[in-house]
C-alpha cells in the first residue's frame, strides 16, 4: 500500500507548538507553547507552567531544553530547531545560546519583553526566523490577556 509522504515543514512544527499553548491555555497558563525538532522529528514539547509548578523560569522553551537534552543525552542541542508561538525572551534566548541551537522559529513577536527585537546577542551562526502562523500565535496571547482583564 502507498504512504504519501508527510510534508513536514516550519508550519506544520509550529501547529504543533500552538497545540501546547491550547494546553497551556486550558490549564489557565499564559498560551505559549514550544516543540524542538531533530531530524524531521519532534523530541521535545511543552507549554508554560509557571501557575502550575509556581516557578517563574518554568517557561515552554525552558522546559522543552531540559526534555531535548535529556532524549538526546546532551546539554547540546546542534541538530535542532526550536519552535517557539511567541518571541523568546532573554533568559529562554540566553538557555537556547548555550545549547547551541542553531536555528529557532518563532510566531508572534514579543513587543514588551521579546529578546531578539531588542538586540539580544544571540551566537552569529544561529538563524532566528519569525512570523510563522504569527496572527494565530498573537491571537492566543491577546485573548487570554483580555479575558483576564475581564475577570
């Protein structure tokens, strides 16, 4: 029987990340979600859990690093991409330099806290690629914002 290929590409990882902000979004987390991919395969996912594990460092990207470099027995992740729905701010920017990402994809930017908007200096061979299904990643961030405000 023909298996068609599955044609993987920058949007279809990012539709996986935005999965983990609906997780996130469910648990009444702010809807930020995060997948590393390593040779066309997902090996990490996570989403925000900082209400949950009341840890303000518990963000989707740091916790998807720990789970990358745990699946792959290394604190480097060479091989990788990260997806990412919103722009990564300093300290998930400054964890992705020191494992070596070489490319990371974000959704939507961060206008207020996002690190590469502002010049964080991030390794020069990295490649930081945003805007991937932007308006969706931005649209989950805005409404869980403004049905807080409501409460």
């Amino acid at each position: 029987m023909f298996m068609p290929m599955i044609e993987y590409n920058d949007e279809y990882f990012m539709r996986e990340a935005i999965k983990e902000a609906r997780q996130a979004l469910e648990e009444d987390e702010v809807p930020i979600g995060c997948v590393i991919v390593c040779n066309n395969t997902i090996i990490a996912r996570a989403h925000n859990m900082i209400q949950r594990l009341k840890d303000s460092t518990a963000h989707a990207e740091m916790i998807a690093i720990t789970a990358a470099e745990e699946y792959l027995h290394s604190k480097y992740l060479k091989d990788c991409t990260l997806y990412v729905t919103l722009e990564p701010c300093i300290m998930c920017a400054g964890a992705m330099l020191w494992t070596q990402i070489p490319r990371v994809v974000y959704g939507a930017d961060d206008e207020k806290r996002g690190a590469f908007l502002y010049g964080f200096p991030y390794y020069p061979t990295a490649t930081i690629d945003g805007g991937v299904l932007e308006e969706e990643c931005k649209e989950l961030v805005k409404d869980f914002f403004r049905k807080k405000r409501k409460k």
